[in-house]
C-alpha cells in the first residue's frame, strides 16, 4: 500500500530565488537516491512568505527518510541546503512531520 506524505517547514524568503534555482538543478546522484530509497511523486510547493510545503508516496516514509540517511549524497545535499530553512532544529530531512491525512479522494 502507498503512504502519502504532506509536510510543511519554512524557508527564509530572501532566500527564495536561490532555493527554486537549486531544485530547478537538483544533483543527479540526489535523484538515484531518493528513487532508489523509494520516494515516488515527490513534490515541493513554496509560498511567497517561504512556507514549503512537501509532498511524497512511498511504502513506507520511516524507512524511506531512513534509506536516505544512509547515503552521502543526502547529507551533502541537507549541508548545502541548511541555510535556507527556519524554525527548525537538525537537518531540513529530519524536520518533516507528517500532516494528518484527513480526506483522500481515489
């Protein structure tokens, strides 16, 4: 059965511009992993004041967050990316929550 995700987490806005221009270009070897740990349709939406908001299916999110921690593309990736984020403690891929799931339309 396919989980879906939906996180939120918060950019700082100045740096906006710079966050899209890094996911418009996204590490090729970032992409093997996250396919390889099973993240499928994964999707970030920005809002102007730098609210994110993710989106991911996969079998099972823990062990796809796990799957990724495990390599070092992932960590080199949450490094370089860390300086975007606010109100967060640890690393962007440690900060996603899960919101409920309260509707789902098949």
């Amino acid at each position: 059965m396919t989980e879906r995700v939906c996180f939120k987490l918060r950019i700082n806005p100045d740096f906006a511009e710079e966050y899209k221009e890094r996911h418009a270009s996204v590490w090729p070897e970032m992409l093997d992993a996250l396919r390889a740990a099973g993240w499928r349709n994964y999707s970030l939406f920005l809002e102007p004041d730098g609210e994110l908001t993710g989106y991911v299916e996969c079998d099972d999110f823990a062990s796809a967050q796990a799957a990724m921690a495990a390599t070092a593309v992932n960590a080199e990736w949450q490094a370089s990316m860390g300086k975007f984020f606010v109100g967060i403690d640890g690393g962007p891929d440690e900060s996603m929550v899960p919101l409920e799931e309260v509707f789902h339309l098949d």
